[in-house]
C-alpha cells in the first residue's frame, strides 16, 4: 500500500519577562492522510498557558495548563472491498502541571526539594485520568556526604481501570576522598492493577572509583542489588502501562516484558490522542520470549525518532514470590602512551522463583562486553565482542567494529563520515524457532554529513545514511537528505528534502519526504 501525509500548524506564541514570566500558546494542526487502505482527516486545537515564580533563585515553582481538542475521522476500506468504514474519533485533553523547586541551607551546595503534581483528563474515544505526585528531597549534611527521599504516588485510570503505583526510595551517598563515591539505597514499590498487585522490598550499593595510575586513568564501576517480589493476580494476567518507546529509522526496538499476549498490544502517541496500527503503522517480530516493535514504511505515521508508548498485558502466576539478584562491574583504562582504551563490562541479571507459581517469565541472564577504543585527532575506532548466555531468549554472540571520522575542511565546511560492522550469532537455534538462516544477524552500516556555512545567518547540510540486516531479519534502508537553515533577526527558516529507499518485510518502495518550518519571534 502507499500513503500520502499532509500536516499543516498555524499559530502564535506570546510571552513575558520578569519575575512572573509567562506564556501563550494557541495552534491549529490540520492533518490529512490518504492511502489504499486509510484516510485519516483529523484538526487538533491546541492552547498552553504557563506561568512561573522566579523572584528568588532558591525557590521557583511553574504552573502550566495545556488543552487539546481533536476531531478525527478514519475512513478504512478492505483489500478487494468496495465498501468502507468510517470512524469518529474525537478526543478531549486538559492537563495540570505543578513543578516546584526549593533550595535551602548554608553554603554553595544547598539541600533542595524537587518535585511535580500533575493531574490529567482525557475523553472521547481514549478515557485516561491521572493524578501523580513526585517529589524528591536531597540533604546535605556534609560537603562529602548527603541523604535523598524519593516519593512517587500515581493514580491512573485508564478506559475506568485503576493503577495505583506508590514508590518510596532512601538513600545515602558518601564520597571518599576524590576517588571513590558510595551510593546506598532502599526501594519499595506497591503496583496495584485491575485484577491483582505486586509489591518489590529491594536493596542496591553502588561504588564508582576513579584512579590515576602509571600506564593511565582507571576508571570502575560496580552494582549489587537485591529485589524480593510478590506477585498476585486473579486471572493470571498483568497490565503493562505506556512503557515508552523511540522508533528510529526501521530499527527494532525491545519491549521490556516477556510474553506479550497475543492481541494485547497496543502503541499510541504519548498524549494518546492517536492509535498506531499494526501492518500500517509498525510490525511486530519475536524472538524467543520478547517482542520486537519497528517502524513500517512507507505507510507508517509515526515520525523518525518519534517516542511513542505501549501498553500489553502479560502471563502471570495466580501467586508466586521471587527474587532478583543484579550484579554489574565496568571497569575501564585510559592509557596515556597511546590514544587506546581497553573496557571489560560484566552484567548478571538473575530471577529465582521462591513461593507460589512458576509464572514462566522469570530469566537469567550473564553478558561479558570486552572493547577496545582508539581515539587519535579526529578518529574514533571502536572494536567489540560481547557473549550473552540467558533462558528467555536465545544465547547469542556478537562482533563489532565501528569507525568515525570528522573534519574542519575549511573554517567554513565541515564533515564527518563513518561506518559500522556486526555479526551476531545466535545459539539453541532450533529451540527458539531460528531455523533457515535465521540464527544470525549481519549489519553493515554507513553515514557521511556534510556542513557548509553559507553566509553568517545560512547553513547548507547534507547527510547520506546507509543500513542492511541479513540473516534473522532482510533490510535495507538507503537514505539521502538536504537541508537548508536560514535566520534573521528574529525570523527562522529551514526546507529540507529527503529520499528513501528500503527493503522491509519483503517490500521494496521509495519515500520522499519535503518538510518546511517557519517560526518569527515577536
């Protein structure tokens, strides 16, 4: 299928200095997508007030309003149908925020309070009702060491479901010398979902040590941690609640939870105020236990870079208690007889059922990360191998290589190029389905930016980015841009054109892409 987006925002933004600064925002976007198989017609009105206290630097809190006001109408026709279907969906937002800062005490580093309170309300076709309040309170009670109490209440119901989360934090930290910084702290949160609850008691140390030694500057970090979590459920199944998500490119990105059920997923706009399809918008891959999400062209809404959320529910025990033990140790060195670093990384991530119920979602997990890194003038080569053993997904190991270079050609034009290798080759293969070739996953990957400053007040950029995958996943994406960036006085002004060639999902197409922006400062 192909698809044709048109989206244009008139508006105006106002604004005051002072000790009360403040502003007003009032826009219209006008949207309007057509393709073989949807047309979308959608105006949004959109109003943000914000207003701010900044009389004292050491206290300062900012209140901002934001309304949105969106009529859409989807109209879907099927493949081979003559008929179509015509969706209204309308939707109503109005949102509260309330940040506050307060600083107090002796001396330049003060003890301080931060925080906001945010309540929300949404209807139409998506209903969502928030109240959150996070706060944090740091006191400093020497120059090398200080507490901090986090609390975070959120109230969120969403399509009249209710999530309660109440997570309550308190530490300390401690710095010995000028190498080596303590960080202790002590966890506990309470989830309470539509059908069941789960509460996690943890505990975590931190130690960062930074030393000056003979050959270089040695650098090691080091995590332990310790979370026991009791989990209830009447159906054996738990909501997972817009876990954000940035889609760049056609990259895969990683839902966080194993096992996805099947019809479950759900990806919006972070304001909710728009539903991604699935084979229009995205699709979906999984491997082993985990799900993959990518961005689908040509037919995709959803923007490069965009962050959208995901909501999915997953299979859980009736009742059941485990544990989980986290262990991480960086270390890094820095030579100073060659421009070359050598870093070892360790991460172990292990879950261990005590009580109740295998919930066949527990893993464990050991990555071992060696590098080396040479940085000489302008070029950055980097080499890796990383061996990751775990039970959800399966075992693979990786080889990496990437390379950069960047220039001041003249005092006017500047550019930089680079290029990126990997092989990853996955083990168990039978086992997780990753048969026919499947069991690997070759990329290969290029860029090239080039920067020219016209004249004081105009830039001129063009970048060529190239990506393929073979093996587990066949893609291509070939893409070329040019932009032009001019500004005077207090005018903006940029135009920039791109080009896209891709193989995805066994679909070959083109996309060209014109995007203009003006903005006058008044």
């Amino acid at each position: 299928p192909s698809v044709q987006t048109k989206d244009q925002r008139y508006g105006m933004e106002t604004a005051t200095k002072g000790p009360f600064p403040a502003s007003l925002l009032l826009e219209q976007v006008i949207s309007h997508q057509t393709g073989d198989s949807l047309d979308v017609d959608k105006t949004t009105n959109h109003l943000r007030f914000s207003i701010a206290d900044q009389r004292n630097p050491d206290w300062m809190t900012q209140l901002v309003y934001d309304h949105q006001d969106i009529a859409e109408t989807d109209v879907l026709t099927s493949s081979g149908s003559t008929g179509s279907t015509s969706l209204d969906l309308p939707s109503h937002t109005d949102e509260v925020d309330l940040t506050n800062l307060w600083r107090f005490g002796q001396g330049p580093d003060k003890s301080s309070l931060t925080g906001t309170v945010r309540l929300l309300d949404q209807t139409g076709f998506y209903q969502n009702r928030d109240f959150l309040v996070d706060e944090l309170l740091n006191l400093r009670h020497t120059p090398t060491f200080s507490t901090f109490y986090h609390i975070l209440y959120d109230n969120d119901q969403v399509e009249s479901k209710p999530n309660d989360t109440l997570t309550g934090e308190v530490g300390f930290r401690k710095k010995v010398y000028d190498s080596l910084d303590i960080t202790g702290r002590l966890d506990y949160t309470n989830y309470k979902f539509d059908g069941g609850s789960q509460t996690t008691v943890g505990g975590f140390l931190d130690l960062a040590y930074k030393k000056e030694t003979p050959i270089g500057q040695y650098v090691s970090t080091m995590l332990v941690g310790l979370e026991d979590t009791k989990q209830t459920t009447a159906t054996g199944i738990k909501p997972i609640l817009n876990e954000p998500l940035t889609l760049t490119a056609i990259n895969l990105v990683k839902l966080s939870q194993p096992g996805v059920l099947s019809g479950t997923l759900v990806i919006t706009s972070v304001d909710k105020t728009k539903i991604y399809i699935e084979g229009v918008d995205y699709f979906v891959q999984t491997i082993g236990a985990f799900t993959q999400v990518a961005r689908l062209l040509p037919t995709t809404t959803i923007n490069d870079g965009q962050t959208v959320v995901a909501s999915y529910s997953v299979s859980a025990a009736l009742d059941d208690t485990y544990t989980t033990n986290t262990f991480n140790w960086n270390n890094r060195i820095n030579l100073k007889a060659v421009p070359l670093a050598l870093y070892v990384n360790y991460h172990l991530h292990d879950q261990n059922l005590t009580s109740g119920q295998d919930p066949n979602n527990l893993d464990k997990i050991h990555d071992l990360l060696c590098g080396a890194e040479v940085n000489w003038h302008d070029l950055l080569v980097t080499l890796e191998y990383e061996n990751i053993d775990q039970h959800l997904s399966p075992p693979s190991v990786a080889e990496r290589a990437r390379v950069s270079y960047r220039r001041q050609i003249t005092r006017d034009f500047e550019g930089s190029i680079g290029a990126n290798a990997e092989t990853v080759k996955y083990q168990d293969a039978a086992k997780f389905d990753l048969q026919n070739g499947k069991d690997k996953l070759n990329t290969v990957g290029g860029f090239l930016n080039l920067t020219y400053k016209l004249q004081a007040n105009s830039l001129l950029r063009y970048r060529s980015e190239y990506l393929q995958t073979t093996g587990q996943q066949d893609t291509k994406l070939f893409r070329n841009s040019l932009s032009w960036e001019w500004s005077y006085e207090k005018l903006d002004f940029s135009v920039e054109g791109r080009y896209d060639m891709f193989d995805q999902e066994g679909t070959s197409g083109t996309q060209e892409v014109l995007m203009f922006n003006v903005r006058r400062k008044f």
